[in-house]
C-alpha cells in the first residue's frame, strides 16, 4: 500500500515536469506553410511527419516543429510535426548535444537561454535527423529527463566570414593624399607620415579596465538571476519529495491512530459490561477477574483499571490523529507548491 503510494506520487512529480518542458504530443490541425528553410513538395503545403522517423529522415528532406499559441487564450498552445524538401539553412546553425537521444530532441521544448518562461519556447524548429536548427540561434537549451542540457555548433559559414573581416585590422596608407597645386584648400604634407611618430607617454588603460569590469559584472548578474526556471524546478522537485515523505509518515500515524483506536473500543465494551452488570455490588471484582479470565484477559479488571486504560488509549489515538493531519496537510501544502512551479 505504502509502496504503491510512492510510486504513484512519483509519477505524479514527472509527468507534471513532463507537461512544462516536454511536449507530450502533436495534435495541432492547421495546415503546414514552407518557408525559405523547408519546401513544400507537392500541392503547397507541408506533409504531417510522425514524430518516430524525424531521427531516420534521409539526406535532402527537413522536418520543421510548429507551435500554435491561440492570442486569445480560448484554446491550449498545440504543436505538430511537418516534413518537406530543405530549402537553404545556410544561415542557421547546426546544432548538437553530445549524449543526448534524438528522439527526445523531437519532443523538448527549445529555448533561447536559460532562465526562460516554460511557454516561452522557440516557435519553429527544424530537424534534418542529425542536427536540430532554429533561426537566429546559435546555442538553445532543452530539458531533458529533467535536466538543463545546452545544444551547441559551429556559426554559419557567412558569419564566420563576416567575423573575420571585422577582425581584421583597417590598414592605414603610408602616404597622404596629393594636393593639386592649384587647390588653394588643400595643404601638401611634405613631412613624414604622422603614424610614424612615436610616443613614449603612458597608455591609460583604466577605461577599458572599467568596460570589462562591468561585463563581467552584467555576466554575472546573467548567471545569478538568469537560471528563474531551473530554481523553480529544482525547489519544485524538493516540494514533491517532501509531499511524498509526508504522505507516508501521515500513513504510518493512520495506523498507530486506529490501532489506538480498536484497544479503546475494545475496553470500552468492558467498560460497559462493568457498569451495566456490578454498579453497587461489592462482589463486582470477582466476577469481573472471572469473566477477564473466561475472555482471556490476565488480571484482575476493575471499572478503575478499564477507565483509566481506556483515557491512555484515548490518549495516545488523539497524539497520531494530530500527526496524521499535520503531515496530510504539509503533504498537501507540498504538491500544491509543487504544481504551480512546475506549471509557472
């Protein structure tokens, strides 16, 4: 009973964390539209692609994961899988996680950086069964079996170019531009070029200093207070594992509470039988010690003995029935905490 109880409440806790990063699966009806990145190979419009062969797609073909988000609200956030030809994905990275099962790739919600809204996930995303892609990024997040993985890869091949070229340093020309003589604007600088001067007066570098001091201060700043989801996670999984400790601890009070509970209403017929059969008679303790060992009970029961035996079982029922509610209430208290954060 116990067992099955913490089985259920476990599962309870993953497919609740199940529900916020993961999509559970693709139902959305409208229709699939091509874009610059996958082409529509028959009729315009994309074919619906089961989710089991994204990661056996063949060379050439894409899939693209569309969510659909009512701007009204009146409707759930839905998704679905669409398969055509690949257009140009030159300005997209490829990217990978090493370790991680494709297949569950398929499924996990994408996202830009860590620290994001659980709804606030990527739109579209493609898969060419080996790399995932989504325009802008270079780097995403997904959750996988609960757990922040990065997906990462190489930059586009344009904009490693265009990288290159703005590291490059301008070259400065070793000659001033000739003056016409007849300019009367111009000045010809018969003296030697200006960039050979040389200077021996000390550079301050307490600027940069400062510039770099106060990235690394907004990255840190970034890695702080950028992980909201993760901490609310985390503090939510915590939650459900205390609901879990509290149920079986409430369970083991139920039952010290009702074994309490049966020795009083057993005495409590003893009781009865003394009240109803020697009020008054002085004889009473024989015939009850009679009767105790008749029933087999040891010893001698006076209607003092059972009352007072009977306070001490009251006693002890009252003790475990308040533990049983306190730890059904922190349970409760927990799962329901545990809900909206993983839900938020």
């Amino acid at each position: 009973m116990k067992r099955s109880l913490l089985m259920v409440l476990c599962l309870s806790v993953v497919s609740a964390f199940a529900g916020v990063y993961d999509i559970e699966e693709f139902t959305a009806k409208d229709a699939g539209a091509p874009d610059d990145y996958i082409v529509a190979e028959f009729g315009g419009t994309l074919k619906v692609a089961p989710a089991d062969e994204v990661e056996s797609l063949q060379d050439g073909r894409l899939v693209v994961r569309q969510k659909f988000e009512d701007p009204f609200g009146e409707s759930e956030t839905s998704y679905q899988l669409y398969q055509g030809g690949a257009g140009d994905l030159s300005s997209m990275t490829a990217m990978t996680a090493d370790g991680v099962d494709y297949s569950k790739l398929v499924s996990a919600k994408l996202y830009a950086r860590r620290g994001m809204p659980a709804d606030e996930d990527v739109e579209k995303v493609y898969f060419d069964g080996k790399a995932v892609y989504a325009p802008g990024l270079t780097t995403a997040v997904v959750f996988i079996d609960g757990s922040p993985v990065t997906l990462k890869g190489d930059a586009p091949a344009a904009e490693e170019e265009e990288t290159v070229a703005a590291a490059e340093p301008a070259v400065a020309s070793s000659k001033g531009e000739e003056c016409d003589e007849y300019d009367p604007d111009c000045e010809d600088d018969d003296d030697e070029d200006l960039s050979s001067y040389k200077t021996s007066a000390p550079v301050d570098n307490t600027a940069d200093d400062r510039d770099y001091a106060a990235s690394d201060a907004a990255r840190d700043v970034g890695d702080r207070f950028g992980i909201a989801d993760e901490v609310r996670f985390w503090t939510a999984v915590g939650l459900s594992a205390l609901a879990v400790t509290g149920a079986v601890i409430g369970i083991m009070q139920h039952s010290k509470a009702t074994e309490a509970q049966d020795a009083y209403d057993d005495l409590n017929e003893l009781n009865e039988l003394i009240l109803s059969e020697c009020a008054g008679n002085p004889s009473c303790e024989a015939i009850m010690h009679d009767k105790a060992q008749m029933e087999g009970m040891d010893g001698m029961w006076t209607l003092a003995n059972v009352q007072e035996r009977m306070a001490e079982n009251k006693k002890t029922h009252d003790s475990y029935a308040t533990g049983r509610n306190i730890w059904f209430g922190i349970s409760a208290a927990a799962i329901a905490g545990a809900v909206v954060l993983f839900v938020w």
